[in-house]
C-alpha cells in the first residue's frame, strides 16, 4: 500500500495491492484488465482498478487505487505500482487491456516490452459506429475478431470497397493492439476490457462511500471472496478434483476424443 499526500498533508492518492493479489496473478494467466471510474461521495475522486482472470475464470480484483481523475500522470502512477506489486506482469509475457483512455495511451510506454497492450475492441466499436453508423459494425467485428492475417486483409477490402474512410480509420487506430490476427501476444478470449468494468458495476454501491469507508468495503470485499474460493479451493483438492472450468474442458476434450475415435 502506498498513501501520498501534498504538501499540506492533505490525502492525495492511494495505492491498495494485497498480499494475496501476487500469489493469485502467480496461479493465473497473464492477464490484466484496467479502468477508472468516478467516485460519488463528497469529494469528486476517481477509482483506477486492475482486475484478473484466476483458473476457475472468476474475475479477481488485482489492485485498486483512488486518485484525483483519470489523467497520464495517475495512470503512470498505478501502473509503476502495479508492475512493483505483480513483479510477472514485467518479467514475463503478458497483456493489459486498457479502454484507450487519452492517459492511459500516454502511461502504456512506461511497461515493460514483455506488457503487450490490447486496446478495448468494444470501445472503438463505439467510436466507429459514432462516425460511421451501426450498419457496419458486424463488418468491423470480423476484422477484429479474424484469426490470421489473410482473413483480417480480406474484410478490411471488404470494408474498404464499402467505405474507404473507414477502412482508413481502422488502419490508423492501431491494428496491432485490438485486432486478434494483428495482436503480437494473447488475449485468452478477451477482446474487451468488460472484466474491469463489471468489476466496477459490482462495486457501485460502495463508490458513494467516503474515502475511508470505501477502502474498508473494498478491502473486506475483496479477502471474502478470497476466503471463500480458498475454502472451496481447498476442498476440491482434498477431493483430487480439480478447478470446475479444468474439469469442464477436460471432459468437453475427452468427449471430442470419443467421437473422433469413432
């Protein structure tokens, strides 16, 4: 945890990673989704959370931070803690998946070259549609979603033969960070920054909370879910089960095999 305050020793930020948050990102892949959100309480603050995915595909909370908005400044900020904190998001191959926010462009170049960034495809969905109308937005979702380059070549003609300023807008938005077959890491199946943001739905009861109260919800919140995936956790093992989703694709493989062998 880290508390900085200015020079009249007034709360400025603060920075908020458990213990448990690294022996979890250890365990899980690596895969990191960011947002900010706004607080609601008297002082108008905002909430810059790092979520998760573990091996039972549960979102976990990583780390959390209130700070005074989303700018490049706070964004550098969490995320030099949060490479501290989760020493694998830096040592290893990994991605973070942001929403593109104008700070957050900015902050993504202090990682490590191991971080690959992905942008939020849902996102610029938005902005496309805005500028170019929702009629082709299930041409856009093929080009982000084609799995080899030849796939992604052929509906981006496709798009251009339709509309060559759109067509150029998804060329000058990066296809490197948000298009599947562009994309030089792994996404896990995460073409969005949802599991951040349904983190921030789930706790928006406890934004109107002031600061102190909020860090305590968010911290109780957060060591009961861990116990209580401990607890099962530990149960499953004693059993020599494994995780529900290994076991689900363990068994979708075993059946797949069957009918093969038939």
């Amino acid at each position: 945890m880290d508390l900085v305050r200015d020079q009249h020793d007034r709360f400025q930020r603060i920075f908020v990673c458990p213990a448990e948050s690294r022996a979890t990102f250890q365990a899980s892949r690596r895969l990191v989704a960011v947002d900010g959100t706004f607080l609601k309480a008297r002082f108008i603050l905002t909430l810059l959370v790092a979520v998760g995915i573990d091996a039972n595909g549960h979102i976990v909370p990583l780390a959390w931070a209130v700070a005074e908005s989303e700018n490049a400044d706070s964004w550098e900020w969490f995320l030099n803690h949060l490479k501290w904190s989760l020493l694998e998001l830096v040592s290893e191959p990994s991605t973070l998946v942001s929403d593109r926010d104008k700070g957050l462009l900015v902050a993504e170049r202090t990682l490590s070259p191991q971080v690959a960034i992905a942008h939020c495809c849902r996102h610029l969905s938005e902005n496309f549609s805005e500028r170019f109308g929702r009629g082709l937005l299930p041409l856009f979702w093929k080009i982000a979603r084609a799995t080899t380059v030849a796939q992604f070549d052929g509906h981006l003609e496709e798009l251009r033969a339709l509309k060559p300023e759109a067509s150029a807008y998804l060329c000058g938005a990066e296809p490197e960070r948000w298009a599947l077959a562009k994309f030089r890491g792994r996404r896990y199946g995460h073409d969005t920054s949802n599991i951040a943001e349904s983190f921030n739905k789930l706790i928006r009861s406890d934004r109107e909370l002031p600061i102190v109260e909020l860090l305590d919800a968010l911290w109780h919140r957060v060591m009961a879910q861990r116990a209580k995936r401990s607890l099962l956790a530990e149960e499953a093992i004693a059993k020599g089960q494994w995780p529900p989703l290994i076991t689900g694709l363990v068994e979708e493989g075993r059946n797949w095999a069957r009918c093969n062998g038939l």
